[in-house]
C-alpha cells in the first residue's frame, strides 16, 4: 500500500493508504482527528470543512494522495496553543453552537473566508453554504461580523 506523507495541524505525518482514499477517512480513520465531521460524503453540507494550504477543502471528495507533501489544517490545529484562533472565540462569546455538529465546519469556513476577505458583506457571508441543522444562522452571523471586527 502507497504511504503519504504531509502536514497535519502543525506536525509531519505519514500514513499507509489507498490513493483514493478521501482525506476525510485518513484523518478520522487512520489519524484519530475527528474535528472534521461527515455528514454527506459529497461535499455538500460542508461539515467536515478544513484548509489545504490554506485554502477551504472538503475531505470526504479530496483523495489521499492529493495531500501528499502539502499543508492541512483542521479545527485541530486552528487555535494558537491555548489562544484560540478569533472565529472560535467569536463563536463562544455568541453562543452560536447548539447541537455542535456543523459548528468545526462552519468555524473552518470562516477562518478561510476572513483571510481572505478580512471586513465582509451579507453577501459574503452569504457565500458560506455549510449546512446548520439546528438553523442556527442568525448567531453564525453574528459571530463572523464579531470575529471580523476583532481580527
């Protein structure tokens, strides 16, 4: 079986898999990083949102073996040692989780969307089409005006 080795929330990793493997599974499976949650399995709801070199991915459709020497970030390795990262702060001081399911998801999106559009409309946020259950939207937005203004 082909290994991969990349980046994992700061730390080298290296794990034995099929190449089309999604990351996803590597992650939850083999890497025991059950930050990114799975919901759909096509990339749809979005819950299992996290960054690839920076950028916002969704593991349960990007293979294994696209990730080989490159950089992922889950809701893991988001936070600076005990500081949390301002999108998770903002998320507590608006008490925006309630079942907590999509909460990594949504919170990875933000942190993708705020570097690269640091002061964002309605429209922007807008743009985030993670998928909240509970509908908890109003306290989502909330929290990204709130984590926009604090960065």
């Amino acid at each position: 079986m082909p290994s991969y080795s990349f980046t994992l929330n700061g730390k080298r990793v290296t794990v034995e898999a099929p190449a089309d493997m999604p990351l996803l599974w590597v992650l939850r499976d083999l890497l025991n990083v059950t930050g990114p949650k799975y919901g759909c399995g096509v990339g749809a709801c979005r819950a299992c949102t996290s960054h690839l070199d920076g950028d916002e991915i969704q593991p349960c459709v990007v293979p294994v073996a696209d990730c080989a020497g490159r950089e992922i970030t889950t809701i893991e390795g988001l936070a600076d040692g005990d500081r949390l990262h301002p999108v998770q702060q903002a998320w507590l001081d608006c008490d925006v989780a309630q079942c907590g399911f999509c909460q990594p998801g949504q919170i990875m999106a933000t942190a993708a969307l705020l570097k690269k559009t640091p002061r964002p409309t309605d429209a922007d946020i807008d743009r985030i089409e993670n998928v909240c259950r509970c509908g908890t939207y109003s306290r989502i937005r909330e929290a990204i005006k709130k984590a926009a203004a604090d960065s």
